[in-house]
C-alpha cells in the first residue's frame, strides 16, 4: 500500500446477512475492503438482541482478514447478566473492540428500560461504557449525532449526554452520517466548547439507493440537503446514479481529509465499490497478491 502520511485512517461497517447468499457475498465485499488494511472492521447488532447470532457468526467469518474486528451492541432490553455473558464470550472470541450503543426505542413501547429502579438493567450508555470496561479492557467506541439525536430535546442535552459516554471511558465517538461537511465541522465545535476531548469519527454513507436512503434519514433526523435530491432527481439509470454516489463520496472524504480529520468510518451497507473509490482517492491501494 502507498499512503501519505497525512492520509486518514478508516473503518467499515458490515451487517449481519439475512441469508446464506448474503453471506457468501458479504465475505467477498470484506475480503475486497480488507485489502485497503483498515485500522479496524465492524459488525452491527440487531435491535434487542435480534441478530445476536449472526453477529457472531459474522465476526467469525471475517477474522480470516486478519484486521482488527469491532462488535456494535446495545444495552436497551438485556439484563446486565446477559451483557457480561455475551461480551465474555466476544472477548474469548478474540474482539477487543466494542461499538457500545443504547439502541433505539422499540416502536411498540415494549421496552425493559428506563427503570430507575431496577438494577439489573442499565439506564444510559454512560453507565453501559463503564459496565464494558469493568468487565474486560475493551476499547470502546460511542455514536454521537452532529444533527442532535432525535429523542434529545436539545443540542445540549445531547452534547451533555455525549460528554457522560465520553467521560465513562470511550475511545471515540462515530458519528450519525451526514452530508454537508459544514455540520461536522460545526458539532466539532460544540463539542470542543462542551468540553469533549475524545476523537470524533465522521460515519459517511455511501448512497447505494438514494430513496430508501431519504427514508432512513428522515427516521434518523439527518437533513439531505436540496442540493442532494437536486443531483439525483435528474439520474436516469442505476449507472448515472452510482457514478454521482461515488463522486460524491470522494468529494466528503476528501474535503475531510483536507481539514485534518484523522479517522473516517464507512457505512457500507456489505457493498465495496463506491467506498473502496473512496478510499482510493485518499490515497489507499489494495495490498499487491
Ligand atoms: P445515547 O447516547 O444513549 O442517546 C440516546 C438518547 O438518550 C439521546 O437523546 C441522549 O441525549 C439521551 N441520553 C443519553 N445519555 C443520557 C443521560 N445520561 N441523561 C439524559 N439523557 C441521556 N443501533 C442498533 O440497533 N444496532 C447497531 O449496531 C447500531 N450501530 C450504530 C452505530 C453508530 C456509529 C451509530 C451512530 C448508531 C448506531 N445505532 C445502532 C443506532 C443507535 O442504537 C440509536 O441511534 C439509539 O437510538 C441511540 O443509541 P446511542 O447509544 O447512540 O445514544
């Protein structure tokens, strides 16, 4: 690999596979993207415990790469017994890393959380990071949201519960994605003025589908600017539409590059080619056979 100094590192995020065939060409995607020697790779958990086990699976399918493997779980709904027993048995596994996040609210209101009283469960993630890191010496990542997080009923309510997970011991925190640099560059700023000192990570999206995109960030709260729908409402075909996808990518990940972000986190939605020509144009090579 040939890599300026100042390039920054990344990391890319993976989904369990709902099928055999995802999963087959999910190893293909992660064997391409390891090549571009990541700093690490990460494993999303389903809502609730939902895809435990293909998490699992998933990390251990991917330790064949032989780069460094992080696993996303939540707190809400899981007894911290059941926390200790899972994250024992990913520490036995060989993860080191964990993405330690709430998770979100379940719609129907079925939800063990929060019970100020019952401590067998845990109330933040705050209190999830410091349970984690007693537990086993795991680093430990947050998520931060530069939009706000849609349950915050302020900026700073958020700013001052990022500071809490900050202050309990993680490493970094990853952000929500977002498409205009300015708001990442402006939430480094509150979060400097907030007194948070711990690394900021943007989490960019590559747009593999830019409706069903539209739908998610609507649910997630983060603003697709005109400018974006303007580029796609004129695409004709899925090939115009990659194209502008990747240009676009390049362009955020770059202009990041160029004002000193030293990390960036791909949500590569278990697909290769718009991130990797991402990476590319940062200056990453595959390694040589
Ligand atoms: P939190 O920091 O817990 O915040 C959630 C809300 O609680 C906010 O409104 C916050 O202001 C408030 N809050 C937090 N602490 C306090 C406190 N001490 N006092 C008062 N208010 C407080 N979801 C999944 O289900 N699986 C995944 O694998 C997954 N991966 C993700 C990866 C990243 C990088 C990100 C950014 C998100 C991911 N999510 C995932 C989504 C995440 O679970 C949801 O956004 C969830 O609603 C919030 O989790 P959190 O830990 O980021 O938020």
């Amino acid at each position: 690999m040939s890599l300026s100094d100042k390039a920054p590192s990344i990391s890319f995020e993976f989904f369990p596979p709902k099928s055999e065939k995802a999963a087959a060409a999910l190893l293909d995607t992660t064997a391409a993207l390891a090549e571009l020697s990541p700093k690490y790779m990460t494993v999303t958990y389903g809502a609730g415990g939902s895809t435990q086990d293909g998490t699992v699976d998933t990390l251990k399918r991917m330790m064949e790469h032989d780069i460094p493997l992080a696993a996303h779980l939540t707190f809400i709904n899981s007894r911290k017994e059941e926390l200790k027993a899972y994250t024992d048995g990913l520490w036995d596994m060989g993860v080191r890393h964990i993405i330690a996040l709430r998770g979100d609210m379940p719609s129907d209101g079925d939800v063990n959380w929060p019970l100020e009283t019952d401590d067998d469960y845990f109330q933040y993630t705050s209190d999830f990071v410091e349970g984690l890191k007693s537990w086993n010496d795991f680093e430990i990542s947050v998520g931060c949201y530069p939009e706000k997080h849609p349950d915050a009923p302020s900026m700073d309510a958020d700013l001052k519960a990022l500071k809490l997970k900050c202050d309990a011991g993680a490493d970094r925190a990853i952000t929500q994605f977002f498409f205009d640099n300015d708001v990442f560059y402006r939430f480094v700023d509150e979060c400097a003025a907030a007194g948070i000192n711990t690394p900021l990570c943007p989490g960019l999206l590559p747009i593999h589908d830019f409706k069903s995109m539209c739908k998610f960030a609507k649910r997630c709260q983060a603003q697709v600017p005109d400018w974006l729908h303007e580029r796609f409402g004129a695409v004709e075909n899925a090939e115009e539409a990659e194209k502008i996808a990747t240009d676009l990518l390049v362009m955020q990940a770059q202009d990041l590059a160029k004002n000193g972000v030293e990390h960036m986190h791909f949500y590569t939605l278990n697909k290769s080619a718009i991130t990797a020509e991402a990476c590319e144009a940062l200056g990453y090579k595959a390694k040589a056979a």
